[in-house]
C-alpha cells in the first residue's frame, strides 16, 4: 500500500501549529498522556519546547521544534544543531533523550553529526540525539491516525470519512483529465469573511498536483493572516502566469482565494462574482457550491442562494454552511423561531450556524437572543474567529446602550461592567489579529467599538487613544471624528473637540455634526454661535430625529440667551404639531421656570407626568424629574427620580434622588440611600454632607459627629466636612473641641459664600470679632 509519506502533505503553516503537531505525535511515541509543551512564550526553555517520559518511566526526554520555510529546500545547519543540544544540557531534570524536529528537508551531514553527537554524550553520560526531518514525522504520522485526524482532517488513513493514497491518485489522475467534477478533499482549513454578514469562504487546501500546491497553499496562508491586499497581489501574479494552462481545480482555488481576499477588504460585490465564477471549475463540490451561495447572497439573490445550499444539503445533510446560508438568505417577513425550527438541533451550536441565528435575531431587534447564539458561536469556535469575537463584543455594548436604565454609561452597575469589560476582551482578542494586516482598515469598527466600550466605563483617555488609532487608519471617516469629538469635549479639551466638528460640517455637512457643535458650544457658553449653527442645520435637510433634537437645543439655547421670545416661537410650533408630547410639554416649562412663572411650568410638568405610561422611555421620565426638580419641587421629583434611578450605584442621579428626598423631608428615604453608598462606596464628601445633615436634623448628634470624623480621618484638610462638624459641636455644646477648630487655619477661599458666612458667625459667636470681620471681608 502506498505510503502517507510519498504524498505531499505539506507541514503546518506556522511555528505554533508544528509544535503543536510535534506535541501530539511525541504523546503518542511515547505513550506518554503528561507530555506536554515547556514553559510559555518569553520564558526561558533551554532548548527544549516538548518534554515527556517515554512508557512513563523515569527518564526525561525532550523536542526541540524547528520550523522552516515550506517553500524552499532550507535544512539544518551544524550551528542551530550544536546550538540547541548546548542549551538542552541546560534541561532539569536531565534528558536521556534529545529530539530537534524539523519542519525541513533531511540532510545526510546532518543525520551524520547527530550521530558523532551522540556517540559522545554516551561516554559523557549525556543524552542521545536524533534529528526528524519532515519525511521521518510524515512517516512516523502513519502509525497514529488520531493525530493525523487532529491536524490534516479528512486524510486519516484508516478512518471512514478518508481515502487510502491510491483513490488520491485516481483523483489527481481524473484531474489531469480535465473533468472538472471532482469533490475537492481537504486536509487543513481556514476561514475568510466579509463584512456585514458572516461570509464562511472555505480557502481550504485541496490535494493538487505539486507543481502548483505550494504556490496557492502560499495564498491561503496569507489570508489566514488576514493579509488580503499581499494575497491578492501574489494571487494576480499567479494567475497572469499559470492561468492558459491550469487545470479547472487549480482555477477554482485561486478565485475562491480572491474572492475571500477581496471579501476582507469589503469588496464584497467582486469578491460575490468571484465566488460564483469559481463554482464552474468545481461544479459538485460542497464548499465550493456553499461559497457560491454566499456570493449570490452578497449580490442580493437569495432565491439562487438558496438553491445551491439546499443542493449542498442533498449531498450532506449535516453541512452546517448550507444550513446558516439558509438561515441568512430567509424571507425577512419569517420569524426566526421559524427560521430556527428548520435546523436541526444538533446543527445549531457550530459556529457558522449559532452566528447566522445570532445575525437573525438581531436584524429582528432582539438583542438578547443575538448575544445568546453569539455566545455560542464563540464559545463552540475552534478557529478563534476575531469576527465572531468582534461581533459579539459589539452586542454586548449594544446590549448595555440599549437598555436605557443604562443613561447613556451613567448607571453602569456590576453585571454591565462586567459584560462591558468582557466585550472589551473580545474586541481586543479581535483586534490584535489585524492590528498589523493589510485589512485593518476595513476592522476599524472593532477598535471604535472598543473605545465606546471604554467611555462607558469612565476610560476617557482609553477610549481617546482607541479612536485616535481609527482616526488614523481611516481619516476621511466622519463617524470615527465625531465620536473623538465627544471625547475631547468629556475630557474638557472642548476647543479641540469644536475643532474637529467644525470641519466634519464644512466638508460633509453632516447634520450629527452640526448638532454636535451646538451642544458642544452650548455648554461653552458660546451662544450666539451655536444659535447660527442649529439655524443652519434646520435650514437644510435631515431626519426627523435629528430635526426635532435641533428644534429642542434651540429652545434651550435661546433660554440660555434670556431670548424667551424666540425659545416661545419654537416651543409653540412644535407643540402646534402634537401638544401632548412629553419633551415638548417638558421644554415650555422651561420656558415658563426661566420667567419665573413657578405655577406655569409646574401644570405643564404634572401634565407631561399624566402622560407617563409603560412605553414612556426612561430619558423622558428624567427630563420630567429634572424640569420638577429644577422649580424645587422635590418631592413630586422624588417620586419619578425613583422610577428609573439605581439606588445601588453611586452617581449623579443616584445624588439627586438623595438630595430630592432629603429637601422634600423624606429624610428616611434619603438615609437609606446614604447608607447603602456609605456601606458600599465608602463614605464620600457629599455623601458625608447628607447623611451627617440627616442625623442632625432627626436630632442624632452623635451620629452625625461619627460620620463627619469618620470621612475626617480618611480626608483631614477638608474644611467643608471640618465646618459641618464645628456646627455639630456647638449643637451638642462640645466647645473645647469646636474652639480648636476655630483657632486653626483654614482656607476661606476654598468655601462657598454659604459656608464662608456660617463659618463668620461661629467665630463671632465665639468671641473672635476680629476674626469673623476679616473672615467676611475676604468672601
């Protein structure tokens, strides 16, 4: 029978992948079920990447793995051999036996000092040393056919799904015949894919004739590195030159592979025809029918798609391909449960399959069954796919942006960090593998996402420095620009963040941009510009949203102006348009509080709060609370604030609901919120404020004196907390204590005019005229 190791298998593509097969082999050799690989990457091995103990007795030995070049004749030399044996004398406990396998050719000089070698480390006392050409391993791969399963699938010699080498003759003989219709067989695979819909291009490698295996396996290995321009670019050379006299399977692999190739870079409509041309040169092949229909559904065919996968699913019934191509190429008016039904369970956790679902139910608006089955694809994923990492980092933020209890990264509690953080791993994972291709640039989304995912945990000059990268790869895209925009405003480099959107509207006109600039110079108290900018932007055309968005920054802007005439025009013609709308009734209030008709504001307040039902969205709900909260109606406030703020979480929101209940006399409601922050967050300065406050007022000086000395110890200079607790002390007639207060420095500039009369009237009360003078002529 013929032999394993008179075919060309080609050795892995990569250092690790050989090490890897060097480490199964060896377990095997030595039967040894503790071989494994030395130390990590970094770490100091002494010559030795694989060590076991061969028929688990007591001696040691040890591989030494080195790669080379598939596509030369690069041997050994007397050097790295002498080299490597120097450093595995290094090895402890000591080796018995040393093996250097090679990915390259064997060489008889070589196998000769293998030999001198050994002869003196046996009267040293030292190891033995063998050197493994790639022939040697092919060879000694034929005893074991689980690891050659493992490694080269679908060329196991004795399992049931390969071939013996004489039907692999037969086909490269009927493929020498021209026929064109021969089911490619596959040993390796990898995966490229397009952009926007999961693509599952299959560039695997199938068995060719030598004189061009090498040549596209070369391709194929470029694309597994995501280096599509470098592939496409060789790949085009190749075909310029071998195209005339190729035969129909080598024509089918080089356009599959530049289809692929073009599919990373986002040409997807090229690399759609390319896809679809090849199925001619490969007409009954599955992956080759699958790629086909991938194409067709780039190019907006799905009936076609839809064809050639269920002829796929007639030649083999558990091609998961087919079956997630039918998933994508469904009519949008089905259901996905009905979708779903048609796949059988078992299909549903491959990895192309749960994607294609995951896609599904995304396009339908159900984020959390999309995160369920994207989960799935990647925690099923052997190959590591960064897009399917990319793809799930980005709903785990969608998931988290969505949900509007979330405000926009204000209330970000422990599960949400934690499934942020998470999607910040994936993307990261993602990123790290093109970070350095030629298809970075089509990925920049992957590293944006990241710095949106960073903003929402409070990573401001993390996500600055994700988005300039973007900024970087791809300057001419304004998206990437507005977001960096938004972050230099947050880290208050608000000039430079007016100067990017400035110059996205000259060039684009983008009227995000331009509402943008208004909010950005709204809060720069830029007011007139901004006023022109909106003005602008409404005179020209834009959607709904962002034209109402722009109608509700000019009411505020003009407010902000004392312009309530022109605020009152604006108001006025949206409520003409729906006068039961919540953010309309909630902007003439405003109207109404700036000109201090309290009464006014407050009916249309409660009546926007009579408008509140099941589908009002949690922003509406604050914009209401903050209008009642604004004409210090605390309490009615209180009672919407509590609606859709955390109280768990230690932010402005959660502040203002203490602060709500505390002025409307709720003091039970606000101490309880105090103590699950103080008990949680540690005692922070406002919260030391209210809860001290708080105790005062029920008449509980000890505790409110606790609490102040408590945030005291941790902050000793902060005279604000020092004065609360000099008034505590008069309260509870402690004057020795409040008079060394009072005869220390402190900083009145660092007081509010409030604090800075109060601490006057301590000093007058206790005798210190002169002081309390000066005190109030400083403020």
């Amino acid at each position: 029978m013929t032999r394993l190791s008179n075919f060309q298998v080609p050795p892995p593509a990569n250092w690790q992948d050989f090490e890897s097969l060097c480490c199964d082999l060896w377990r095997a050799i030595w039967q040894d079920p503790n071989t494994q690989k030395n130390g990590r990457l970094g770490q100091s091995q002494y010559g030795v990447d694989i060590f076991g103990r061969p028929d688990q007795k007591a001696s040691w030995a040890g591989v030494q793995c080195k790669g080379k070049d598939n596509y030369d004749d690069k041997t050994l030399t007397q050097e790295e051999v002498e080299a490597e044996v120097e450093r595995a004398k290094s090895f402890r406990p000591p080796l018995s036996s040393f093996t250097i396998a090679t990915s390259g050719k064997r060489d008889a000089k070589i196998q000769e000092l293998s030999r001198s070698i050994t002869e003196k480390h046996l009267v040293a006392g030292l190891f033995t040393l063998h050197i493994w050409s790639w022939e040697d391993i092919l060879a000694h791969l034929e005893e074991y056919p689980d690891v050659i399963e493992k490694h080269y699938e679908g060329l196991t010699l004795d399992s049931a799904a390969s071939r013996d080498l004489d039907d692999v003759k037969e086909v490269t003989r009927k493929i020498l015949e021209n026929t064109g219709e021969i089911k490619s067989r596959i040993f390796t695979q990898a995966k490229a894919e397009t952009s926007g819909i999961p693509s599952y291009v299959d560039i695997s490698a199938t068995v060719l004739i030598p004189e061009y295996q090498a040549e596209i396996d070369h391709s194929r290995d470029l694309l597994r590195e995501y280096n599509a321009v470098e592939a496409i670019s060789y790949l085009e050379k190749l075909k310029d030159r071998i195209w005339s006299n190729s035969i129909p399977i080598v024509k089918f692999r080089i356009l599959t592979n530049i289809g692929a190739a073009k599919g990373l870079l986002n040409e997807q409509q090229e690399g759609a025809k390319l896809l679809i041309e090849a199925l001619q040169y490969n007409p009954n092949d599955e992956k080759a029918l699958c790629n086909a229909s991938l194409g067709y559904i780039l190019l907006g065919s799905n009936d076609q798609a839809i064809l050639l996968a269920r002829k796929v699913l007639e030649l083999n019934p558990a091609n998961a391909k087919a079956h997630s191509i039918l998933i994508l190429s469904a009519s949008h008016t089905e259901l996905p449960e009905e979708i779903l039904q048609r796949v059988p369970e078992p299909y549903r956790t491959t990895p192309e399959v749960a994607n294609a679902i995951g896609h599904l139910f995304h396009k339908k608006g159900n984020i959390l069954e999309a995160r369920k089955w994207l989960e799935i694809a990647v925690n099923y994923d052997k190959t590591d796919s960064p897009e399917f990492k990319a793809e799930l980092g980005a709903i785990l933020i969608e998931a988290v942006t969505d949900d509007q209890s979330s405000f926009f990264g204000v209330q970000i509690n422990e599960a949400k960090r934690a499934q942020i953080e998470r999607a910040i791993q994936l993307l990261t994972s993602a990123w790290d593998r093109v970070a350095k291709t030629s298809i970075r640039h089509c990925r920049a989304d992957w590293i944006t996402n990241r710095g949106l995912a960073k903003r929402l945990l409070g990573d401001i000059d993390g996500a600055l420095e994700d988005m300039s990268v973007a900024v970087e790869i791809v300057p001419s895209n304004f998206s990437y620009k507005k977001h960096m925009a938004i972050l230099l405003h947050e880290k208050s480099e608000s000039r430079k963040a007016i100067g990017i959107l400035r110059d996205i509207v000259e060039t684009s006109g983008s009227p995000e941009a331009s509402f943008l600039l208004g909010e950005v110079l709204r809060e720069e108290d830029k007011i007139p510009e901004a006023i022109e900018v909106i003005n602008k932007l409404l005179a020209g055309d834009c959607d709904e949203i962002i034209r109402e968005e722009a109608q509700r920054l000019l009411i505020r802007l003009h407010i902000h102006h004392k312009d309530l005439t022109s605020a009152e025009e604006v108001s006025s013609s949206l409520l003409a348009q729906n006068p039961t709308k919540i953010p309309y009734l909630v902007d003439a209030a405003a109207i109404e509080s700036a000109a201090d008709k309290k009464a006014e504001a407050l009916s249309l307040l409660m009546k926007a709060k009579t408008r509140v039902d099941t589908t009002t969205s949690a922003r509406q709900m604050l914009e209401i609370a903050d209008g009642l909260y604004e004409i210090e109606e605390f309490e009615e406030a209180a009672l919407i604030y509590e609606r859709v703020v955390d109280k768990t979480l230690n932010t402005p929101l959660s502040r203002r609901l203490m602060n709500s209940y505390y002025r409307a006399g709720m003091l039970g409601n606000a101490l309880e919120i105090c103590q699950v922050l103080h008990q949680k967050f540690g005692l922070t300065e406002y919260i030391a404020q209210i809860e001290s406050a708080i105790y005062e007022e029920i008449g509980d000086l000890a505790k409110a004196k606790g609490v102040c000395e408590a945030y005291l110890e941790r902050f000793p200079g902060d005279s604000r907390i020092q004065l609360r607790l000099a008034v505590i002390n008069l309260r509870s007639n402690n004057l020795e204590e409040l008079d060394r207060f009072l005869d220390s420095a402190i900083e009145i500039q660092s007081l509010s005019l409030e604090h800075g009369l109060q601490y006057a009237g301590l000093l007058a009360m206790r005798n210190r005229g002169q002081k309390a003078f000066s005190v109030a002529y400083e403020l």
